[in-house]
C-alpha cells in the first residue's frame, strides 16, 4: 500500500532539536497513567496527562499519552491531531498503532490500515497484522486482507473464516471455523449466522451441546449455544444460569444473558409461562445497559429522505450486484437461497464493507451539513464500492450481499450501481416485530427492540423510507416473504427475471418458516401489538422526532 501521505521529510530536524527525552519521574508518570488506562480509569488518566502537559507540552510521549486518553473519551479528531505531532519526532510502531485505532473508530478503516501497515513495518514480531487485516476487511480489500493473514500461522480462526467468507470460499471458512477448539460468544454468533449446510448446521448443534455441558463455559458463550440446542441444556447449567440472576455480584449484560438463554431453553422446551418470564426479564437488563436513543434513528432517516440526487447513468461493468435487504423475520435468507440458485452462485454473504462505507458518506453529508448529492460525489462512492466488490467477487460475476440492514442505503446504492438490483424483503409488521423482539444480534434485531414503543417507531420509519426509495429507483424492488414461498413459484419467478437471472433446474422454493408464536405469547407481545397499531395510524411528519 502507498505511505507516502503519511512520510514526514526530517531535513535533519533531528540533530537541531533532539526528542525530548522523559525523565525517570515522569516516565513513572506515563507508566502509571498507562495503567489507569488500562484498567479503564480514562478520568485518572487524563488528569495525569493534563499536569504532565504543563511541564513537558511537546514530550512526544506525553502527546501519545493524552491521546490515547482523549481516544478512549471518544474525541477522537483530536487524538490524532496529536498523534500526528509525536509523529514529528517519535516515529513508533506504538504511535501508529494508536493512530490507526482512532482511525478505525471514525470509519476510516483504508487510512487506518496504512497506520497498521506502518507499524508493522516497525514492528514485524508485533500483532499489528491482526489489525491491519480487520481494516483492510472493513474497507471493502478482503483478498489484500487474505494476503496478510496468509504470512502469518497464528491467525485467528474467526478472522480468517471471515475473510475467506467475503472472498466467498464457504466451504474453506467452514473447515477452519469447526476445526477451532476455543471458541467466543461473537464467534459462536457468527457461526449461526452463516452455516448453510446439514452437515456444518449438524457439527454447530453437536459443538452447542457440548459448550451446554461444560462446567466452565461463560455465560455469553451459553447464551450463543442456546440457540442452536437450549432444549439439551444440562439442569446444572440452569442452576447456574439462575444463580446468575439471583447472584448480587453479577452485571445487567450478565443478567441479560442468563434471562435470554433461560427464556431460549424454556421455549424450545414449550414451557410457554416460564419463557415469557424471562423474555420480559431479559429486555428489562438489557433496557438497562442500552445507550439507544430514537432521536438518532430519525435524524438519519429524515436525512436520507430529504437527500437530492441524480443517479449516475449506466457504465460497463462485469459484475451484477444484488443486494437483498429487510428486517428480521422478513424472508432475507429464503430470498437470498433463491438468488444464490438462480445464479448457480453459492457465495451470498454479508459484505460488511458495504455498511462501513455507507455510513462514512452519511457523515461526511452531515459534517458539511448539506442534501444534495453531487455527481462527484457519486463517482465516489461508486469507485469504492465497485473496488469492494471487485475484490469481493473474486472472479465471479454475479455477487449477493444479503445483509438485512443495508436497506437504509437502498437508494443511494442504486444511484452510485446502476447496473445493481435491490430487493427488499417485507412481511407482516406483527411477525417482523416479533421476531425483532425475541431475537438477539446486530443484524438481526436493531438496538430499538428492549421498547415496543422504540421498535414500532423503527418499523414504520423503514417502511416509510422504502416507499420513498421504491418509489425514486426503478431498480429497487419490493417483495413479500408470504408471497415468496406460496407454491407455483410466480414470485420467485418474477424475481429472478427482475434481476436478470433465469430459472433452472436448481432453483428450490422455500418453505414457509414464518414464525408465528406471538400468539402462544398473548401476554408478552400486547405491548407491542398495540404499539404497532398506533404507530400505523400516524402518518410520517407526525411521527416523534
């Protein structure tokens, strides 16, 4: 990768103005704020880094000291402001690295990867790598990210599975995610998500069991592990899990793990009273550590709603993208199972890079304060995702990202991608809001889900947004998960000719999966019933902002 934006010329500066060196009292200073850091006392540390910057203002360690702590206080524009003045005298793999970090905070995870890459080179026995590798994946470069992990054979299993995932090699990123022994909550999340195959679904449940009867399991990991085989759980397991809650020692992350995961053994049990006992309980802790705030979800969405544009016309290009979006429960994976075939292309996954840079081009619209979108800025975007997909592709020329969330972008994706197809999934907003309410995950369900007032406002501040889009772009699209897997086919039909595919001997209809079990929960989903049928009455200006 090119440094050259971050080379600073010396002209022999050095020999004029030496690096001011700490003295043993204020390296024992540093030393002791750095604990602080640490052990996440941010406040201890600034006031040491502040008195510090009293008597030694242009110590370079003393720079990087007082931006790793405005770092960890999210101020992050000025962290580097200062990282890149210790840069001018005290060129370190450690300084770098805390540049790149703050980087990769803001979503510039391409200028992150070169601090990485420059503290590597520093530093080739350090672990830089590692993040060199989450950066290049997040900024749209997995096969430059599959070409660093390959130099190294301590790679984390779960970072390789995920590159080898974007790259879509399957197959590859199962064998080496079932061949890890440890494994974390996240990485156990993942696995759900992405296992396709009998044979991998059937190795996860077996794994599942056996995290279940482990003695020394975390709580998250049993959390994770309930998903897939709660009805097997072990009745020591629970009595630890209900010493959790009881426990005075235990966090409200903690504690919502232990309801999630009882509520999770007891409905696959049909323990119907027990369940929504601890569903309820669950979103009551999880309520507790949540920083959601509805206002944050409207700005965006009233933004994206009043953003001109004019779509980029048509170009050659040998890569069809189709991006397959919808809320949780709404048929994104049965779509997606259908496009894959349809394509003869086993390869639809979650493009995360797609999210990184959309969200990157939202706030550079609101830091400049401005709606219209010019065609500069367009090129843009489409230059970095096509790069992103390119890479993504890997050589094929049909590429299904079926990430649920991406449809906040739908319009702008099909502005910058012309040749690019959107489909979104819809369902029921009862079944949608359910299956949100009871799930747990990033992508599964928003933030919103802990308050059916929050979720209901979600709901129709979506459906309002893909009106809006559907209704600007041509190539977005509609379409029913009901609708999808009735029998003849004629949606998944008419799909598949949307998107220039063609039906063949592979394609297979989905089978209905719709979950409707809020009627076994009468009690626990009437809130949220009820706020859905108030939310449906307002019209969009009247919505809370």
């Amino acid at each position: 990768m090119n440094l050259k934006p971050f080379s600073r010329p010396r002209h022999g500066t050095d020999t004029i103005f030496p690096p001011i060196m700490p003295t043993l009292d204020l390296a024992a200073q540093i030393q002791e704020a750095r604990q602080h850091l640490k052990a996440g006392h941010v406040e201890l540390a600034s006031v040491i880094a502040d008195t510090l910057t009293l008597t030694a203002p242009l110590n370079p360690q003393v720079l990087h000291l007082r931006g790793d702590c405005l770092t960890k206080d999210g101020k992050l524009t000025e962290a580097i402001a200062l990282f890149d003045k210790a840069l001018i005298s005290r060129d370190t793999d450690d300084l770098w690295a805390s540049k790149g970090r703050a980087l990769a905070a803001l979503g510039r995870n391409a200028r992150a990867a070169l601090c990485f890459e420059r503290a590597h080179a520093s530093a080739p026995h350090s672990a830089h790598w590692h993040a060199l590798a989450e950066n290049l994946l997040s900024a749209g470069a997995p096969q430059d990210a599959y070409f660093v992990m390959a130099d190294h054979s301590e790679t984390s299993d779960l970072l390789k599975s995920r590159i080898l995932t974007q790259l879509g090699r399957n197959k590859e990123a199962m064998a080496v995610a079932h061949a890890r022994k440890a494994i974390t909550a996240h990485a156990f999340d993942w696995l759900c998500d992405v296992t396709k195959t009998a044979d991998d679904i059937a190795n996860l449940q077996k794994r599942a069991v056996e995290l279940l009867a482990a003695k020394d399991t975390p709580i998250a990991l049993i959390k994770a592990a309930t998903q897939l085989a709660g009805e097997h759980c072990p009745q020591k397991t629970q009595e630890r899990l209900s010493a959790c809650i009881e426990g005075t020692g235990s966090s409200s992350s903690e504690k919502a793990d232990a309801h999630l995961a009882l509520f999770r053994i007891s409905d696959q049990r049909k323990d119907t009273t027990r369940a929504a006992e601890h569903l309820s309980a669950y979103h009551t802790c999880a309520q507790a550590t949540s920083n959601y705030k509805r206002s944050k979800d409207s700005v965006l969405f009233t933004m994206l709603m009043r953003l001109r544009f004019t779509p980029l016309p048509a170009t050659k290009n040998f890569i069809l993208p189709l991006f397959v979006t919808g809320l949780p429960g709404s048929g994104v994976t049965a779509m997606a199972r259908v496009l894959e075939q349809g394509s003869l292309n086993r390869s639809a996954r979650q493009l995360t890079f797609v999210e990184t840079i959309m969200t990157r081009f939202m706030r550079h619209l609101r830091q400049e304060k401005r709606l219209d979108v010019t065609r500069e800025d367009l090129l843009v975007l489409q230059s970095q995702l096509r790069e992103g997909l390119r890479q993504a592709a890997d050589g094929a020329d049909v590429l299904i990202d079926c990430t649920r969330l991406n449809f906040r972008w739908s319009g702008l994706l099909a502005a910058a991608l012309p040749e690019a197809r959107v489909v979104h999934m819809t369902r029921d907003h009862v079944h949608t809001a359910w299956t949100a309410f009871r799930s747990d995950g990033p992508d599964l369900a928003p933030d919103c889900r802990h308050t059916p007032m929050h979720l209901a406002a979600y709901l129709l501040r979506s459906a309002n947004l893909m009106r809006h889009w559907e209704s600007q772009h041509a190539n977005i699209c509609g379409v029913s998960g009901d609708a999808l897997c009735r029998p003849g086919g004629h949606t998944a039909h008419a799909v598949l000719k949307r998107c220039g595919l063609n039906w063949s001997a592979h394609c297979d209809l989905p089978k209905d999966t719709a979950n409707r079990d809020w009627h076994r929960y009468a009690t626990t989903a009437a809130p949220l019933r009820l706020a859905l049928r108030e939310f449906t009455d307002l019209q969009p200006m009247q919505l809370p902002m």
